[in-house]
C-alpha cells in the first residue's frame, strides 16, 4: 500500500513540475500580503497583518523572530524596499487549509553587480481573525525550472 500510495504521489509531482499551482482565481491573505510586498503597499500590508504578528525565518532547527510585532514590521519594511528596490514574489502554489496557507514563493531580485537572482521557498502563514498573526520562511532553495 505505501509503495502504491507513494507511486502516485510521485506520478502528481511530475506531472506538476512544471506548471504553476496557484489557480488564477486564489485569492487568500497571503497571496493578497504578497501582492502588495511586490507593490511595495507597507500599508495595505499592514493591513493584511494582526498587531501581534511575527515575522520568521526558519533555517534547520532554529527560528530567526525578525518581526514581533505590527510595529516592528511596520519599521522593517521600509528599510528593506529601499535596500532591495526591485526585488518581487511570484507564487508558485498556494493553498489554504483552516487558518494556515503554505506556499511556494519564487524571489527574483538584482544583486549588486546588477545580474538578476532567483531563488525559492516554502512560506507557512498562520491566520488569526483573518489576519495574519504568524510568517514562517523556510531555507530556500534553487528554483526548478519552468
């Protein structure tokens, strides 16, 4: 039974690969947070958040609170548009289960010598009064490609 239920687990995968998994119709928190991230809206995504959000960055075994609150995102946020100005998010898929929504989000930015970089990763936002109260970025990793 595993091995049948891990062959077409394997069989959806592939046959995902390389499309996009965000129907054109998801509409959710974070696809609207990441929407205006790419606007550069800090406030449209601050409306988006709870007054005790936090902003987090898990690498392996250990979470990296950048944010712990509305306040303090409120005042990250500028500061990292004016450092990475071109930097925008696609969502490569997006789904929403009760009050959490995982994604896979796409970051293309330019570095400092210009060339244009790309990287991926998983995203876990947790939703509280339909806001969001909690981010999680995990490592990223390489992009596959389209």
């Amino acid at each position: 039974m595993k091995i049948l239920v891990g062959a077409i687990l394997l069989a959806v995968l592939t046959a995902c690969q390389h499309r996009q998994l965000v129907p054109e119709s998801a509409d959710n928190a974070a696809v609207r947070f990441v929407q205006a991230f790419n606007d550069q809206d800090v406030e449209a995504m601050l409306r988006a958040v709870h007054e005790d959000v936090r902003y987090m960055f898990v690498e392996a075994d250990q979470i990296h609170v950048e944010t712990k609150n509305k306040q303090a995102l409120a005042a990250y946020l500028p500061t990292f548009f004016q450092q990475t100005p071109a930097t925008q998010s696609s969502i490569l898929y997006s789904q929403q289960q009760g009050y959490h929504i995982s994604q896979v989000e796409r970051a293309t930015w330019r570095d400092q010598q210009g060339q244009l970089r790309t990287q991926c990763s998983w995203s876990v936002y947790q939703l509280q009064d339909g806001l969001i109260i909690n981010i999680w970025y995990h490592s990223s990793f390489v992009c596959s490609a389209d």
